[in-house]
C-alpha cells in the first residue's frame, strides 16, 4: 500500500481583513451622519401648547401627551411645547379630557373641609372659593387669558357707624393684541358687583397686566363726564348722514367725486315739563256755557175805577195810599176811565245767570334723549369730467342749475331745517388726487416667496449632492473592494509530508490538479484518507 499524501484542508469563509473593517465602519458613520442631518433638517417646528403651567397639572398633560403618542419638549422658560401641525388638535383633545384644570380653586374648596374647622378658617375658605368661582367666570372672556379676584367683605356690625363696605380687585390678563372696552369693562364690575353682597360697583377695581386701571376712576365723585355711548352714538349718526349725502349723488357725479361730512349738535338732556294754561274768554260767540239759569216774576197792578181793594200779598207794598186826583184837560168819554184803568200794565222781572267753562290747557312734554339740536353739513363735489372724441380727458365746473339740484338732494337727504338752525355748505372744486406711486416691478429673483423657495430646493438638492457623492465615491470603491476581497480566498496552507522540506505556497488550480492526479493514480489511499476523516480522525 503506497503511502497516503497530505490533501488540503477543506475550504474555510476566507476572513476580513483590518483595513475593510475600517472602511465599513467609516461608511456606516458618514451613512448615519447623513441621516441625522436629513432628519434634522425635517425636524418639526414646535410652538408654544401651554405656557407658565401649574405643577399640578403638567403632570397630567404630559402622562396625556404619552397616552396619544405626541412628541413634547419643555422651552427655558418652562413652557410646554408640541409641534405646530399637532398644537391645535391637542388641544382639543386634552380639552375634552378638562386638561389643564388651572385657574384658582372654586367652591369645590369647600368640599374637603374636615370635620371641626373654626368659623375663621371656614370663612377664609368662603371668600377663596369665591374668588375663584369669580376668576374663572371672568376668564371665560374670549379676550381675558387669566383673571385673579381679591375681596375685601364687610364684618358685619350692630353700630351703624362702624360698619364698612366691602370693596374687589380685578387683575386681568389680557391676550396679546386684545383689550377691553367700556363696556365689556362696565359688564365685569357688574358682574362682580352683583356677586358679592353689598358691593358698590363704585368700589370694584380692575387692572390689567400692564398696571392700567381700566375701571372708572372713583375719585371723580359726581363731576360730569363724557359718556362712552354718547359720542359713538354722535359718531354714529354724523356717519350715517355722510353715506347717505354720498349715496344719494354717487349715481350723478360719481362715488369718488363727492365727499361729505356732517358735525351734529345733540341735546342728551333728560327732561319732563308739565303745564296747564288758562286764556280770557274773549270771545262770547266761541265760549261754551256750562250753566244757565233764568228767573222770571211778573205783579199785575189795579185800575183806577176798579171797587175792589187792595190785591196782592198783605204787606207794605199792597196797602198803597190812594193816587192823587188830577182832572184831565179834555173830559173823556163815557167808560173810558175804566178802560184806560183796566190798560195799566204789570210789573215784569227776569232774572238770569250764565255760567261758562273755564278755557284751560294741560299739556306733559318729554323731549326726546339724545334730539338733534344742529346740523353742519360741508359737502365737496368735484368737477365734471369730459372725454372728448380723441379720447382726451378733461374737466369743467358743474352749472348753476346743477349746483342747485345738488344742494336740494342734499336738503331733502339731511331734513334741513333753517329754523333750528341747520347750515349747508356746497363747494366745487376740482378734486386734488395724488398720483399713483409706481412701484418698481421686483425681479423674480428678488421676490421674497421665489427666494425661500429656491433656498428650500437648493438645500434639498446640497444633500442630494451629498448623498450621491457619497454613494458614488466612497461607498461604491468601498464595497467594490470588499466584495473582490470576498471572491478571492487566500491560499490555503498545504500540509507537506514527512520527507519534505519547507512548506509551499501553491495556487489552487493547482491543488485541485495534483489531488485529481492522485486520485486517478492511487484510488485506494484516497478512499483511505476519507475515511479517515470521516471516523473523526483525520487532521
């Protein structure tokens, strides 16, 4: 049996070599630099969800904020920040959860008293849940971010002389760029006022956050002042009589081509006048008779030859002496004495009475608050304007007869009243308009909105480059190399046999020549040789 030749060793994963390590690693940084500075650069922008948050409750928010997978980071200033394209529809959500509770304490205060607490404590705790029940009424104002209230109730006292009242601090604090008006001012002191027992609204206090005292001032006691509504309501009407003035002669002369303004003298006197007016009755034929009464007695006397007696009532006026004898010139006829007796006439009284009514006027007159007193009116109209066949513009003065039909729209629009004084003044003029400043047309290249873009594209095309720099001239050599150091093994080390020297470095082609070669030659040491390692103890 001829003696069995060392085989190479079976083929083993070649190894990597020190210097490609480094050349991965290096990849793998300039790979995970790039990312982060992509990812950076499309790092949300964050803004502001709650700012100056109490303790109490940013616990919550945040535990709230975890819940929905929101990213959150604290600012400096301890604000509470999400990113923009997520800050409104957070808040809803953590709205809708009553996050962020803030605000004072209200009445629920009063809910975790323990058992056995004094009247003062129990009193303290009374006023502190009203302030807070009336700091958070007062900041659901859409203009008020954060209200604080401080009172000071009156002790209540038997003495009349020692009895106090009880007065409230308001400290608002407005959002930026918003105020408060009188009237939404008046509307809080009312509010305050009405919720506090015995609380003047004279005694009702409100700042805001830039130290401004936005109540009235109570040291002005009862000196007269201007009411807020009295001149917007004069406003309101001067404003009113110019567009009506304009409108009514912008269908003639043009809307630009008139101007008007109106100052109005109002009266704001409150007043109530009764009278009552009493006139002679002069005039018998117009008066009215409110009673008449008439009286009428008639005495029938006796003639001369009459027999009978005294007639009549008993008395002073019947018992008449006898008339004195006379003879007549002329001697009358027979019985005419007793006909000129029987034709004596009686005595007649009327009396009468007439009553008339009395002429009276009662009259109750309440004039009208806030009644027109005045009115100036200056109206500016300019001139007609002209185009001629050319098309050349020009301008001429309005007629005479329409100046006069503009002066009486005018007349009619404001109710002109000479006597109450009313002036009315119509100018014409030609209208002084400014030209138009031409702006100079920005190039494209100098508009701001083509500027931020091409600063966007352009950094987006920088990292880009970057990428594809790297990719071409550095990853793709790296690799390249790696992959050849992959497909070409080093030489496997041969195991020379006893009888021979030093070991030989030899190619593989020319291993696999030498082993077909002995194979073919000496199949039985082959077979010996596998069988060796197959049993486990071959080398």
């Amino acid at each position: 049996m001829a003696e069995a030749q060392a085989l190479p060793a079976p083929r083993a994963w070649p190894s990597i070599a020190p210097q490609h390590i480094g050349l991965m690693l290096t990849a793998a940084t300039i790979i995970a630099i790039l990312v982060a500075g992509y990812l950076w650069s499309q790092a949300p922008d964050y803004r502001v969800l709650y700012g100056n948050l109490a303790e109490r409750d940013g616990g919550a928010v945040v535990t709230a904020l975890q819940q929905m997978n929101v990213p959150y980071k604290f600012a400096d200033g301890g604000a509470l920040m999400v990113p923009a394209s997520q800050i409104h529809e957070t808040r809803l959500r953590l709205a809708a959860q009553g996050l962020p509770k803030g605000g004072p304490l209200g009445f629920e205060l009063m809910e975790t008293q323990k058992f056995g607490v004094s009247q003062f404590a129990e009193q303290i705790n009374y006023q502190r849940a009203l302030e807070g029940e009336l700091g958070r009424t007062i900041q659901s104002l859409s203009s008020v971010q954060a209200a604080r209230v401080h009172l000071a109730l009156a002790k209540p006292s038997a003495f009349m002389r020692e009895q106090s009242k009880s007065s409230a601090s308001v400290l608002l604090n407005l959002a930026p760029g918003l105020t408060l008006d009188s009237t939404q001012v008046s509307a809080v002191i009312h509010l305050v006022s009405n919720s506090v027992p015995d609380l003047n609204p004279k005694n009702v206090s409100i700042v805001d956050q830039n130290g401004n005292l936005l109540s009235p001032d109570g040291n002005a006691g009862d000196r007269p002042t201007l009411d807020p509504n009295q001149l917007k309501y004069r406003q309101s009407l001067e404003q009113v009589y110019s567009a009506r003035i304009e409108s009514i002669l912008a269908p003639l002369i043009g809307a630009a081509n008139v101007r008007a303004q109106v100052t109005a003298e109002l009266d704001f006197t409150e007043s109530e006048n009764a009278e009552e007016i009493h006139k002679p009755n002069q005039d018998a034929t117009a008066a009215v008779i409110r009673s008449q009464q008439i009286s009428e007695s008639t005495t029938q006397h006796a003639s001369a030859g009459s027999s009978s007696g005294a007639s009549g009532v008993p008395g002073a006026l019947s018992n008449q002496p006898p008339a004195a004898a006379s003879a007549p010139l002329t001697a009358p006829a027979a019985g005419a004495g007793a006909a000129a007796g029987a034709q004596t006439p009686p005595d007649t009284r009327k009396d009468s009475t007439v009553n008339y009514e009395v002429d009276k006027t009662i009259r109750h007159t309440r004039q009208e608050v806030g009644r027109i007193k005045r009115l100036a009116v200056a109206v500016v109209v300019n001139h007609k304007k002209n185009v001629s066949k050319a098309g050349k513009i020009s301008y001429t003065p309005l007629s005479e007869a329409e100046m006069t039909q503009v002066t009486d729209l005018i007349k009619e629009v404001m109710a002109y009243d000479k006597d109450r004084g009313d002036t009315l003044s119509v100018a014409n003029s030609p209208f002084n308009v400014p030209d138009k400043e031409v702006l100079p047309e920005v190039p494209l290249w100098q508009q701001p909105e083509i500027i931020e873009n091409a600063k966007m594209v352009g950094k987006n095309l920088l990292i880009a480059a970057i990428l594809l720099f790297v990719v071409l001239r550095v990853l793709r050599p790296m690799l390249k190399s790696f992959a050849t150091a992959v497909t070409t093994p080093p030489a496997p080390q041969y195991l020379p046999s006893p009888g021979e020297g030093a070991p030989q470095v030899e190619s593989l082609e020319s291993h696999v020549d030498r082993a077909k070669k002995i194979a073919r030659e000496d199949p039985k040491a082959v077979a010996n040789v596998v069988k060796e390692w197959v049993g486990g103890n071959g080398k």
